[in-house]
C-alpha cells in the first residue's frame, strides 16, 4: 500500500512539474496568452556599472535602439530618414519647424515634450547641429523651433543633421537640475565675433563657464536611474553581466505595431566565436555580422532554418600614411606603396565578400563615386591596381636602389623597416593589416605589424608622439550619414587626419584648423579647410558634388592613405521563428545566402535589417512578427 502511495506521489509530482514547464513556455501568465519574444545578442556595462543614463561610461548597450528615440531615425547607408517622435518637418527660411507627435510618453508615464527636446540640446550641447544654431526654442508643448545661424546650412543638410540625434534620451522631469544649470551658464557665454570661430549656438565659452559646463555634466553622468527611461517600444526590466530582458512599453505611441511583448538579449562575451554559436544553434532570431566564407557556409549547412543578408558598409579597412615621417612625406612614395599591395589577397583574407578599389583613398566609400564623383573627374583619378613592377619604377625613379637580397635601399643607402600600427581589438584590422606588412616585405620594404591595446593605439599613431608610418582604421568612412562631407571631414579634421599628421595652423585666428593647400583637377589650388566649411552651405546638389569630386581627386592623387577594401556586414535572420524578413522571393534561389544587392528598393529593406545602420526600424514599422 505503501508502495502504490509513494508511486502515484512520484507520478503525480512529475505530471506537476512537466505541466509548470509547459505553462512557462507557452504563457505570459495572462489571460492564456502565449507570450512572443525576440532573442538577440549584444553587449552592455556589467552589473554594477550599468546604469539608465545613455551618455554614462558605456552608455546602456544593445538596449538602445530599443528604448531611446530621436525626432528622427536616419538610415545610416541609405540617408532615408523615417519620422519617429516628429510629427512634421517645415523650412521657412533661417528657421526649422518639428511638430511633435502627441500622446508620446516617456517610458515613466511622463509626457513627452518640446521641452524635452530643448534639455537635449541645453546639457548636450556639443551636439554638431548646436555650432550651426543660433537657438533652439519649445514653442509649445509640441513645437519645436530651431533657429540657424545666418547664414545656415541647405535643407537637406538641417535634416541630416537634426535627424542624427537622439532627442528622447535626456528627459527634462528627471534631469532639469543639470539643464537649468547649462541654460544658465550658457547664458554667461558672450557670442562670437570671428565668423570662422565655432561654438554651440554661435557662442564663445571662456575657461571659468567650461569649467563649470564640464563639472555639471560629470555630475549629469552620475545621476542616471537604475534603467534607462526612453520614449521607445521597450522597456528595460532586468540586466545581469550575461542577459538582458526587455518587455513592451505599453505606452509606446505605435505600440499596435510592436508585435513582440519581450525581448532577450544574449552577451556572449569578446569571442566572436561564442555569438555564432548562437546563431548555429537556432538560439537568436538576429544577429549581426559576416565571418569569414567558411563560417557562413558551416553555419548555413548546419541550421536549414538560418539566411545571411550581406550588406555593403559605408567604411573600407584601410591605413593612413604618417605624412611627418620620411619617406611616407613623398607623395610618389606613398603611391609606391599603394601599387606594391595585391589588394585582392588582402580582401580575400580579410573580408572575402569585400568590395575591391581602384584608387589610393578617395576620402568616400567607393560605393558612393558613382553618386557623388563627376564622370570627368573620375576619369581623371589614377587607377591604381596591383602592380610591383609600377612600384618598383617609381622608387628606381626617386633614386632607391634595390640590392642583390632583394631588399630596397634609399637615396643614402639605408634599409628602412616599416611599422603599420593597429589597435588589436578591432576585428577586422590585424589580419589584413599582417597580410599587408608581409607583402611589403616580401616586396623589399621590410615591415612589421605592431598590434597594441585599444587605449594606448591612437595616442601612439597621432602626431605627439607618431611612431607608426602607417596606421590601420576604418578609411573613407561615413559615420552618422551617407552624404560623403561626412566621410571627408572624417579624415581632413578629425581622428584620421591627426593619424596622418595632416597641418594644421599653430597660431593665429586660424589655430588649430587645418592648413593644406592642395592643386586640383585643373590645377587650381584648393584651400581643402575651406571648400570642407562651405559644402553645407551650397544650396545646389550640383555644386556640392562639384566640391566633393575635387576633394576625391585630390586624396587620391595624393595617395594619402590606402584603401584596402570596402567592408561587406550583415546580418542573420531565423526564418523559423519570425516573419517580415526582405527578399523572401529569393531565400530559396540563393540557398539563403543572400548577396549583396543593387536594388534601391531592397538594398533600403536589407539596410533596414541593420541595428547599427537603422536602429529598430523594421519593429517600429512592425515589419517583424513571431511566427
């Protein structure tokens, strides 16, 4: 009897505990629905460091997209640009007008104001659109008025450059304390009188107001909630150092679209290996990135139910030249250097799905020459492919001598030995940039690889201390928006031209801006700073193209650095687990691994695919649903 009792209490133990199992894998615990979730990787802070203040060290991670908002959400490769908390968008003359979406919420219950968008700007006011403002003004709860500076830029650049910030990420109701203060000491900023001179909303910050901006911001950094309070469709629940969990914020303003109600979100850690893992196993519904040929074809063999969307990415892997180091400040050396690469090996190690090119560095992606290089300038730029026998009569020619062990001697008869400088946690530089120095040096240009800490890289490569004659990064690369001004600044003012050692003025009204006066195509000298600070301002596409074309035909010539392939990404899409992916037609012609494609429409949809291009645009669109 005893034993009939202990049997049945065993059985109806385990009916119990298959019953809890089945309940929690199939119910949200209400009403018997069953719960939808969408699974991802992505990393953050670790626990205890995390916190909800986005511009805290970190920031919150891969919850981002999904909780934070702009006006706007610019699609990094393709300049689309969907409206999300912006209702309208009107010019009218030196003035910008955004009517704000009513009803949005923050994610605390608190509205959503033109308030709200004026605190962004107020405490974050590096912001690059403030240095082109002479205001910004809540003109009601759900108006908002940006004033420009006069004169101000063309209405295609005030759009792109309101559209790239993320207006919902500093509510006024939890941090007015630090804004009120930035407004006041704003206040105290007289305006500038040079017109060259740069500032947010046209003012001149002395010492004693930045002093007291930076300490107001430093205690801004600290003063962030546990989570992250957004306008967006997702709400932060819980983060631990390996998982991060999500559920739906009921009220988002398109929250009838947001066909999930949570999300998970998987850290796998440094190894990339351990991602793919994921996506081998079926364990994400997303992921993104391209590994090499192998591991596609693995994984794409292994798991029926995965498809890889490859997309072009607006940056090429590439080094720029050291031009304060000889022999790199001969412009024919350089060139010398660009045809000695076999840039097709390269690619193949590196990212074998890459786009190859056809000039030394042209300061845009090569995707964009057709856009924004003039057929006549184009056909003017030097070709360069792979060619030793070129290289080696540029240096037969500058009077380098090449000795009976193959190595290459200069003028004075010193062997050189080159170092190409890279920061060893990025991905995608090592490999190709090892490729590259053994190249060199198979060549007769004897050069190492030298892969450093992240932290200490670019403090070695710019000009205080300069101790590499080529630096790896990401070259012609637009970040923020498509539109190849932005690349071009990317490398004339910014981290890539101090990588080169580009001049700049030491002294004068002029400090610090870059002085480079270069011929262009029709020999006319070009004011490269200049022509950069005026491109914003032309009203004529025509003339910008103009401008950018010379500016690609000077970078080239010059052979300031070298491209050594456009980078291809991706994306990985679970096909069993979620509808709404693009180019369904095609899953099937191309064993579900997709090309890239040319075609506007869904060259568009796949960008779209791409977080860091796109943020969540196919959720908020409510293009995604489970299956």
């Amino acid at each position: 009897m005893k034993m009939q009792r202990r049997k049945w209490l065993i059985f109806l133990f385990a009916s119990l505990l298959l019953i809890g199992m089945f309940l929690s894998g199939c119910q949200s615990g209400k009403n018997g629905k069953r719960e939808t979730v969408w699974r991802q990787s992505g990393g953050w802070p670790k626990p205890p460091l995390f916190q909800g203040n986005n511009f805290a060290n970190g920031g919150v991670g891969a919850a981002y997209p999904f909780v934070f908002e702009g006006l706007f959400q610019n699609v990094r490769f393709t300049d689309k640009q969907y409206f999300r908390l912006a209702e309208s968008l009107e010019h009218q003359g030196n003035k910008t007008i955004v009517k704000i979406k009513s009803g949005v919420k923050w994610n605390d219950g608190e509205p959503f104001t033109s308030k709200d968008v004026w605190a962004y700007y107020t405490l974050n006011n590096g912001a690059e659109v403030t240095k082109y403002l002479e205001s910004i003004e809540a003109v009601d709860d759900l108006t908002i008025a940006f004033n420009w500076r006069d004169p101000s830029p063309a209405e295609h650049m005030k759009q792109l450059f309101i559209g790239q910030d993320g207006h919902g990420t500093i509510p006024y109701h939890l941090y007015h304390k630090y804004v009120d203060k930035a407004a006041e000491l704003l206040k105290k900023a007289k305006p500038f009188t040079e017109p060259n001179k740069e500032g947010p909303f046209g003012l001149e910050i002395k010492d004693e107001v930045r002093e007291a901006m930076d300490e107001n911001w430093r205690d801004f950094l600290k003063a962030g909630p546990d989570f992250p309070v957004g306008t967006g469709p997702f709400i932060v629940k819980k983060v631990t150092a390996s998982d991060m969990l999500l559920e739906k914020n009921p009220n988002y303003w398109n929250v009838e679209n947001i066909h999930f109600d949570k999300i998970t979100i998987k850290n796998p850690g440094p190894d990339p290996s351990a991602g793919f893992a994921l996506v081998r196993s079926g364990n994400v519904d997303w992921f993104d990135g391209t590994p090499p040929r192998d591991i596609i074809e693995s994984i794409l063999k292994l798991n029926k139910d995965i498809a890889h969307y490859k997309m072009l990415d607006p940056a090429s892997v590439g080094m720029v030249f050291n031009l304060d180091r000889p022999p790199f400040d001969n412009k024919d050396f350089r060139k010398a250097i660009v045809y000695a690469l076999d840039r097709k090996k390269i690619r193949e190690i590196g990212n074998y799905y890459g786009q190859e090119s056809d000039v030394s560095m042209a300061g845009m992606p090569q995707s964009e020459f057709d856009n924004w290089i003039t057929p006549e300038i184009r056909d003017q730029m030097e070709k360069f492919t792979h060619n030793p026998e070129k290289a080696a009569e540029i240096l037969t020619n500058l009077g380098w001598t090449k000795g009976s062990n193959g190595i290459w001697r200069d003028p004075e008869g010193k062997v050189h030995e080159f170092i190409i400088g890279v920061n060893g946690g990025w991905q995608n530089g090592p490999i190709p940039g090892q490729v590259a120095a053994e190249q060199l040096t198979e060549f007769g240009l004897p050069t190492k690889l030298i892969a450093v800490d992240g932290t200490v890289y670019f403090d070695n490569a710019a000009k205080d201390k300069g101790k590499y004659d080529m630096s790896m990064d990401w070259v012609d690369v637009s970040w923020g928006f498509m539109f190849p001004w932005n690349s071009m600044r990317n490398y004339y003012w910014w981290g890539l031209g101090q990588m080169g050692h580009l001049p700049r003025y030491e002294s004068g009204e002029k400090q610090n801006r870059l002085n480079l006066h270069l011929p262009g195509p029709d020999g006319k000298v070009i004011d490269i700073d200049q022509m950069l600070r005026d491109i914003p301002y032309m009203n004529s596409v025509e003339e910008q193209k103009e401008a950018l074309s010379k500016l690609a035909w000077i970078t080239n010539e010059n052979a300031m650095g070298m491209v050594l392939f456009q980078n291809v990404t991706g994306a990985w899409a679970n096909l069993k687990t979620v509808t709404g992916w693009p180019r369904v037609d095609e899953i099937e012609k191309y064993n579900r691994d997709m090309p890239v494609t040319t075609v506007p429409e869904d060259l568009q949809q796949v960008a779209d695919l791409n977080q860091g291009f796109s943020g969540i645009t196919p959720f908020v669109e409510g293009r995604y649903a489970p299956k």
